[in-house]
C-alpha cells in the first residue's frame, strides 16, 4: 500500500512526512489536479482531497469557503473520483480522502470504498464518524486495502486512544487543538506532552494536523512526530490567487517547498 511503503521509506530516510491538505474541486477539479502535481514537485509526501461538503462540523471559515467554491463548480463524489482516475495516471503520491459521513452514506459505504480502490484512493479520514461506529468503514477499508485513518483528540481518553490505535491503518491523526481547523500563530503549550503520551501508546505513524500555519511550527512538531499535514495556511494561498492560475502555482508551490524543507529536516 502506497501510504505504508511511504512511511517505511522515510523512516529509513530518517525524514517526516509533509502531508498537504486541499479542497477537491477548489479552484476547479483541473485545477486540483494540477495542484495535487504541483504539490509533489515541491516535496509532500501524501495529499489529503477534502470532499466539498454543505454543513462541514470540523472546518473553520477558509476550509468551508474552499467547499463553498467546490460546490458551486458542480465538485461531486463522482467527478472527484474520475479527477483521481486521470491524476493515478500521472503520480504514485498517496492520496487521502478526507470527508464527512453524509456523501459516504448517500453515496452508499460499500460502493464508495469499492471506488475507492479502483480509482487509486489509499486511505480515508471521516471526522464526523465516532470511532465506535466505524466497524463497517474499517471493515470494507480491510477488504478494499483502503486504510482508514482514525483521529485522536486532545480530549481522547487512555483506553480510547489505545482502542483507535488498534484499529488505525496508514496513520493516526493526533488533532493538535479543540476547536475547528484554521491556522493558528500559537499551538497549545501541552501539544508536545500530548504528542508523547500517544506515541507511548502506539508504534504506528502518528501525524499531527489542525492549526499549523508554517515552517517554524511544523519543524517544531515535527521532531515528536512522524508526520505534519498543513491544510488551511495553503488553502488560504489558493484562495488568495484565484485569479491567475500561475500565480496560484506558483505560490502554493514556494510555501510548500518551505515546509518540506522544515519538515524534512533539510
């Protein structure tokens, strides 16, 4: 699996990985193609496709925009899916879909993760999906090798983490903050002591996202973990370039470059 074979071989680089977050269909689904290259070129080892969604719980404003955007361009599970067909023609980088419950559910669990498989999607993350309701998503993500990525949160008991940790494949995902997502000049002063407790309790790769905004802090959380993942502070870049296409590029490639290099300890 692209995810697993990712993780071995920076480990064995003794590097972290950059895992970068953007809206599907955000400019335009061409566009995220492009952007998901572009990506790549710059150093990210993993891309996560937000699914546009109407009523998002975990997203702050810049993340619902993008959706907002997505949606008004016509963005659909079934173009995403055939966007991510086109883009396994171009690229092995491992690819994430992070998405609510509602467009699994109506979409049908089954189908979705079966779809999942055959156009090259290697894990998903449904944030909105309690953990103890999980067991049908992880079992077709078993039988599709699709993994399912499990969040933890600062709130997240012992016995819960332990239980998430069980069940995670790729990696989990430790949310640095209560609250929604959105880059933040300061994380919480505990976040390091967070990030060891659940690494004392799991081996797997444990990547640490919601609220990191540049190179200083993501270099920082780094050394705790194995993996950053960035979302809003390059979202907000697409959206600040809407424009010009090139400069679009051109833009979020320059700050992605900055935080690989951080992150890959370069």
């Amino acid at each position: 699996m692209r995810i697993d074979k990712k993780f071995r071989t920076l480990k064995a680089q003794r590097k972290k990985a950059f895992i970068a977050y953007i809206t599907a269909g955000d400019p335009s689904l061409s566009m995220t193609e492009k952007i998901t290259l572009a990506l790549e070129r710059s150093g990210v080892d993993m891309v996560e496709l937000g699914i546009p969604f109407s009523d998002p719980l975990a997203d702050g404003p810049v993340i619902q925009a993008a959706s907002l955007r997505a949606l008004r361009k016509g963005a659909s599970l079934k173009r995403i899916f055939s966007m991510v067909r086109a883009l396994r023609r171009k690229t092995e980088i491992p690819l994430v879909f992070m998405t609510y419950y509602n467009p699994v559910l109506k979409y049908g669990l089954v189908k979705f993760m079966k779809d999942c498989k055959a156009s090259g999607v290697d894990g998903v993350i449904v944030p909105d999906l309690p953990f103890e309701e999980a067991g049908e998503l992880i079992k077709n993500g078993r039988v599709n090798k699709v993994s399912v990525i499990n969040l933890v949160a600062p709130t997240s008991t012992g016995e819960r983490i332990r239980n998430i940790a069980r069940k995670s494949t790729g990696f989990i995902y430790y949310v640095s903050l209560t609250g929604v997502t959105g880059a933040r000049r300061k994380l919480p002063v505990e976040l390091i002591s967070r990030i060891k407790a659940v690494r004392a309790m799991t081996d797997k790769p444990l990547c640490v996202g919601f609220g990191i905004s540049g190179p200083e802090q993501a270099k920082n959380i780094a050394k705790f973990s194995d993996g950053i993942i960035v979302g809003s502070a390059i979202v907000k870049i697409i959206e600040n370039n809407l424009g010009d296409t090139r400069r679009l590029i051109y833009k979020v490639s320059s700050f992605s470059k900055s935080l690989a290099k951080a992150i890959h300890g370069r």
